[in-house]
C-alpha cells in the first residue's frame, strides 16, 4: 500500500479547501504526520458580508489520500 507524501497531502487539503470555500488563496502553514495520516493547517480568506477576513483550517487526510475531516474558524 502506497502512502501519500506531504506534498501530496497537502495538495489534496488545497483542492478541497478551494471546493468548499469557492477562493484560489490558499497558505498552507503546516502538515504534520499523524498516526492515521496528515494534518494540514493554514488560512484562507473569506467575504463575509462584502468584508474581507481570514480562516483558518485544519484537514485531515488518511493514508490513502482521502480527506476524513475539515473544520475551519474565523481568526
């Protein structure tokens, strides 16, 4: 069974991040192994009622590449 590298990992946290909050700005922070795969944490900015503000992200990504969580928060 192949795993998924950090690059990879956080390549795919980007894309589903881009998906869900419709923006092409992405700062990857950090990825950090897990037992169960990769975190990936960073911010993203958002329109909230015509003003700009960041989010922050968490993603966990299991070993086979597949997103099992995502929660974000206003900064």
């Amino acid at each position: 069974m192949s795993q998924v590298s950090k690059e990879t990992a956080s390549q795919i946290a980007a894309a589903h991040i881009k998906k869900q909050k419709y923006t092409e700005k992405i700062n990857v922070a950090a990825v950090e192994h897990s037992s169960g795969g990769w975190i990936v944490r960073g911010t993203c900015p958002i329109d909230v009622g015509g003003h700009p503000w960041a989010e922050k992200f968490e993603v966990h990504i299991d070993q086979k590449g597949k997103v099992q969580s995502a929660s974000y928060a206003l900064l």
